[in-house]
C-alpha cells in the first residue's frame, strides 16, 4: 500500500472563497485489485477487457479498488 493516500476533491464558489468536498479515495492502478504486474512500469487492467489493457502503475479510473490483501 501506498505510503499516503490521494483523494479525489470537488472545489465550488469563486476566488477568495472556494469549499472543498471530498468525494472519495483515489486508487492507483498499482494499488487496484483490477490490474496485475505486466512489464516494468506497466500492467493489464482486466476492468476493461478479459485479456485486460495495458496501463501504468501510476495512472487510474473512476473504477479503482483499494486490493483487500494488504
């Protein structure tokens, strides 16, 4: 697991005054439970096909989940 964690924040109002809402955690594709160790910085995401597609470690989609084992 990472050794912090990201989030996802949605920002309203206007300079000078703006609110901050988090919306939820962001999932790294090397902390998915979805993508599997590829080559090198890469990995295959199987969210997006049965063979799965390729993707970078540090890249992520609305679909990320946290893996349960660590």
């Amino acid at each position: 697991m990472s050794e912090y964690s990201e989030y996802i924040v949605r920002e309203t109002g206007y300079p000078g005054a703006v609110k901050q809402e988090v919306i939820g955690e962001l999932v790294r594709c090397k902390d998915c439970k979805h993508s599997h160790p590829w080559y090198a910085d890469r990995r295959t995401c199987v969210m997006w096909s049965e063979t799965g597609v390729s993707v970078f470690n540090d890249g992520f989609c609305s679909y990320g989940e946290r893996k349960d084992d660590e």
